[in-house]
C-alpha cells in the first residue's frame, strides 16, 4: 500500500455522461471504507485552477447513485492547455494537501491529466465515462449503455409514426468519431441502414438499398446515422438528397441531441461505476498511476492512458454483418 496516499480528490471534466455520480459515489465511498480523505473537485479542471475544492464523505454522495449528470460539475478548461494553469492547479493541491486525483472523462480528460501527471510528478487514475464509448481497453466506458436504451426508446416510439403514414425516417444519434451507439442502437431497434463515421457506404448505395426494400414490401423504413457519418454535409442535407433521388416515401429527419446524454443512468451503469469508483481508488492505493481503471470480460483492468486515448478506432464487424442480415 502507498503509505503516502491519505487524501484522494476526485473530479469530472468534458461531456457528462449518466453514471458520474455513481462514480464520484464509489470513489468518496472507498475513500471512507479504507479511511481516506477525498476531496471534491468542482467544475472539473477549471475547479482545479481556482482551488473550487469541498470534503467529502460517506454522507455528502447519499441520493445521487440514481441520478444523471454530475453534481461536482463538468466544464472543458482553457487555462488548465497550459502549463501555468496546471502549475497553479497543481500548487492549489498540495496547498489541500490532496495526494492523488481521479478524473471521470474521456478522451481528452484522460490526455490533460497525463500531461499534468508527468510534469508534477502526482499520481493520476482515469474512469472512462462517455456515451460514446470511444476509448481503448474498456469493453464499456459509463453512459454508454443508458444511451443505448435511451436512443432505442426514442427510435422505438418514431417507428410508431413511421408506420402510420409510410414515412422514412432519418434519426441521428451522437457519434462524432465513433458509431457504437448508431451500430448498436440501429440493430436493437431494428433499423434498415445504419451509417456511421468509421465507414463511407456513400449516398448512392442508400438510394439503392431503400430501392430494394421498398420492393421487397417495406412500408416505412428508419436510417440510423452517427452525427459523424460523412455521406452528406449533415443529416438534412442527406435527407434532400434522398428525397431527390426517391420519390417513394415522405422523409422525416428526427435529431435526438443532448437527450441521449441525460436520465437517470441504468443498472449496468450504477453497478459499472461502483466497480470502477472502487478500482480507482485500490489503484492508487496500490502505488498506480497514469491508467485508467476499465472493464474486461467483466474483470476491472489497469490500461496506461496513453493507450487508452490512442485514436485507432475500429468497428466490430460481426456487428456490421449482423445488421446487415437483420436488415433484409
């Protein structure tokens, strides 16, 4: 055990994601179970800079386990790209006598506190919490699943209205760089075509699938497609050019936005955060630094940041062939 591990802050930065607060929980807790101090960290790194610093204890994270969002604030910091933003960030934690940090991000909380962990020299452990699930050597990061059903919900009830009046609907889902929640939302609630950004089908190929399901009888029809998708500028101008080239059915365009980022987060996530909140903690107790606590084969692993934030995103392509059979 690090000997010299007696204050543990914890904080959240970039997008929130359902399953933050069952983190922060997780962390304060373990801290009280293994007699820590754990400070809380407001406003993420920006909170860091301006020492926006609050005790916490088993009792402050009573009632939030069910609850979206975070409540120790999220913001992206500016100040904290710099080096004396993060020297101010790092005086203002040995000033509270803070050991150890856990950040609740992605990709590019994971990347600042990398950054500020090898140039102070301070014990830095990441969870992944992003809707996205974007990031390397986690099978889950937390959110993504409450995403999942929150998309499949929406897709769910627009189906109702697609059927109705022999609509097609286009409906896109975030997924800037990554299209796990198009592929897996797409195939859950029984999507026609999927588009993501990790593959280019082009406009074309979709002018002749829909072709060939409205032959085979299809009425309606829902195109999933990740906000990263690139056969068009942006959804609506796909839609214009569909409705260009196809004149067999009406077209809707449904953008679900920051919906999927909000709700209370699911099960697996509460109980996914749990595991992790608990990890983090363990790890630094343990002497560990610049990892991240992820999950494998239900197993909690330690993957170093630099590879958990490595950009060479893949998509699953028994997935892909899954949706294509399905689709038929």
């Amino acid at each position: 055990m690090a000997e010299n591990i007696r204050n543990i802050a914890v904080l959240t930065s970039g997008g929130d994601a359902p399953g933050m607060n069952a983190a922060i929980r997780a962390v304060v807790r373990a801290c009280s179970f293994y007699k820590l101090d754990c400070t809380g960290v407001y406003r993420g790194y920006q909170g860091l800079i301006e020492a926006d610093f609050e005790k916490l204890d088993a009792r402050s994270v009573r009632n939030i386990i069910n609850k979206g969002g975070t409540f120790l604030k999220s913001t992206r910091s500016m100040e904290f790209k710099t080096k004396k933003g993060r020297k101010k960030a790092y005086d203002n934690l040995v000033a509270n006598n803070v050991d150890a940090l856990v950040v609740i991000g992605g990709d590019g909380t994971f990347t600042g506190g990398q950054l500020f962990s090898q140039e102070h020299n301070f014990p830095i452990v990441g969870i992944p919490a992003t809707i996205d699930n974007d990031i390397n050597g986690t099978d889950f990061t937390l959110g993504y699943d409450t995403a999942l059903n929150t998309v499949v919900e929406a897709i769910d009830k627009i189906r109702d209205t697609a059927s109705s009046h022999n609509r097609l609907f286009l409906v896109e889902v975030m997924g800037r760089d990554a299209g796990d929640i198009a592929l897996n939302s797409g195939i859950g609630a029984g999507a026609e075509e999927i588009l993501i950004p990790e593959e280019n089908l082009g406009a074309e190929r979709l002018i002749d699938s829909l072709r060939k399901s409205k032959k085979s009888g299809k009425t309606s029809s829902i195109i999933v497609v990740a906000e990263g998708e690139k056969s068009g500028k942006n959804i609506f101008e796909l839609a214009k050019f569909i409705e260009e080239n196809l004149d067999e059915y009406e077209i809707r365009v449904s953008v679900l936005g920051h919906i999927q980022r909000g709700g209370s987060p699911s099960c697996f996530d509460r109980v996914l955060a749990s595991k992790l909140g608990v990890g983090a903690v363990e790890a630094l107790m343990k002497g560990k630094s610049e990892i991240m606590v992820g999950i494998h084969h239900q197993k909690v692993v330690h993957v170093d940041l630099e590879i958990a934030i490595k950009d060479d995103a893949k998509i699953d392509n028994e997935l892909r062939r899954v949706a294509d059979i399905t689709s038929v």
